[in-house]
C-alpha cells in the first residue's frame, strides 16, 4: 500500500498535479470515456484543484472546466471558479451564470472526516444527494456523472437514484485510491432527460 501511495504521490509531484487524487479521475476516464475534448465541465468540491487541472487536460483549450467549492483553491489557469457552497441553493444560479448545461459533472466531495465511521458516511450521502440534485438540473441530455461516495447502510438507495437517471451505472474503486479507504466511485453514463414536474 505504501509504494503504491508513494508512486502516486512522486508522479503528482513530477507532473504538476495538486494531489495524487488526479490519477484517480485520469483512470476512471481511461476506463469510462466520461470526458471528452470540448466538453463543458462542472467539478463539484474541488479543492484542490487537481481534478481540475486533469479535466482541462482532456477537455483541451476548446472547453469549459468550472469548480465550486466552499475553500478558495489556488488559481488554475483558464478554469473559472465559483467560491461557495454547493449545499447553498443561490450556489446553482452562480453556476447557470457561466454556462446553463454541462455535458459532464464530477465530484470528489468529502466532508471533513470525523473519525466516526457512521458519521462520515452520512455526511458522504448528505453531500453526493446535493451533487446528484445539481446533476439533474444541469446536465444536457446523455451527460456523465462521476462521484465519490463513501459506502454504508444506504448506500444501495443512493445508487437506486443514481441507475434511474442514467442509461448506465457502474461502480468501480480506481487502482489510485487506498485500499482501506471506504470511498467509491460511482459512474452514470447517458443522462436521461427529465420530465418536468
């Protein structure tokens, strides 16, 4: 666990990357082909900006990349950012002024860890509701969805929400997460459009 901690960590450092986490979006879009050049991207919790900086690597200089997140980051050349939170309800009116529809939305939300298992993993279900909320009315019709989410007692329920929005679903633990972490990461690819209620 440790050399494989320790590669991720040298290969962020000698690439630029903010944090090791960007090898985990890196694989899961290898795997998933959830971004594409010129798409338009929204990354929900991305402090510290290292998925950021990977999606504007695949999205290409003809794309959109907007973050949100309740901590400042350090500025990311040519991605907008949006300082507020995404529990907030003006959070997605301060989204829809940079652009109306996304093609992909992804996030690798935590809250601050407590140590309290049960805790923790509610606060994961709490924050991924929201994000999957956002989604619903955000993304264009077969947009992708990616997000961490810690796995506990309704963590079925959740992907229950998540399989009736998109045509497909996996879930899937990237070679760059640790081990024993608890954290998964859902995949919802084909958005499909919402009727109004």
């Amino acid at each position: 666990m440790k050399k494989r901690k320790d590669y991720f960590f040298k290969k962020a450092k000698k690439e630029g990357y903010r944090a090791r986490s960007a090898y985990k979006l890196i694989i899961l879009n290898k795997k998933y082909n959830l971004i594409k050049r010129n798409d338009k991207l929204l990354d929900l919790g991305c402090f510290p900006g290292s998925w950021l900086q990977a999606s504007l690597n695949l999205v290409g200089k003809n794309g959109l990349v907007v973050g949100v997140d309740i901590t400042p980051i350090k500025e990311v050349k040519d991605i907008k950012f949006i300082n507020a939170d995404i529990t907030d309800s003006l959070t997605l009116e301060k989204i829809k002024i940079i652009c109306n529809k996304f093609d992909v939305v992804i996030s690798d939300l935590s809250s601050k860890t407590t140590g309290i298992k049960t805790l923790d993993v509610e606060r994961s279900l709490e924050l991924n509701e929201k994000v999957l909320e956002i989604a619903d009315k955000i993304l264009k019709e077969n947009g992708n969805l990616l997000l961490k989410i810690f796995q506990g007692v309704n963590f079925q329920d959740f992907l229950k929400k998540v399989k009736l929005k998109f045509k497909f679903v996996k879930c899937h633990k990237p070679e760059a997460s640790r081990k024993e972490s608890k954290e998964i990461y859902i995949i919802g690819k084909g958005f499909l459009k919402q009727k109004s209620s």
